[in-house]
C-alpha cells in the first residue's frame, strides 16, 4: 500500500515472489510467522505515520495504479477508496480465520 498511496517504496520487496507470483508448491522458503509479525507491525507504523500527516483533502487524490485521465472521469479512485477496499477485503480473511479456529 506504501507505494499504491504514493508514500514511498515498497518496505519488503521481497514478499512479492513467495506470497504473490509463485504458486504455494513452488515457494521455496518463506520467513517464519515472528518475522512476517515484524515486517506486518513496521509496515502498518510507517501507514500510520504517513496518515497522521496527511490533510483531508489529500485522501480524495488519485492513487498511483490509477492514471490522471481516467482519474477524472473516475474520482472515486482516491487513496480513501484504496484504505476502505483493503479494510474490507483484510476484515473477509479475518472471518476466514475464525472459521477456521472455530472448526479445529
């Protein structure tokens, strides 16, 4: 999210092959849940500090995956929208995980 808001580059770059391009049978190695812990809660505090400086009005600018033309004919696509979808779509796994507390 760091770069999609246009905060800066991604913190663990290296994340994208093991979670995101190779299928699970093909990830050689992950890191352990503590280190994945690690990198979640300095990701979510560098988010945090980006947003306490943030004004208002900067959360209805355009995020970085959208371009300026289709921005304007779009402006829902702002950093807000980004912050409400993954909200959202974090809150499904969540339920995803309790069910599968519930269940074991």
């Amino acid at each position: 999210m760091i770069p999609l808001l246009n905060f800066g580059d991604k913190l663990y770059p290296d994340l994208y092959e093991p979670f995101l391009k190779l299928p699970d049978e093909a990830t050689p190695e992950i890191p352990s849940a503590q280190t994945l812990r690690a990198y979640w809660s300095k990701h979510n505090e560098a988010l945090t500090q980006h947003f306490k400086q943030m004004k208002p009005e900067e959360w209805f600018e355009k995020h970085t995956a959208v371009s300026a033309e289709e921005f304007i004919k779009e402006p829902y696509r702002n950093k807000l929208n980004i912050i409400i979808i993954r909200t959202s779509h974090l809150s499904y796994h969540i339920g995803q995980l309790a069910l599968i507390k519930q269940l074991t």
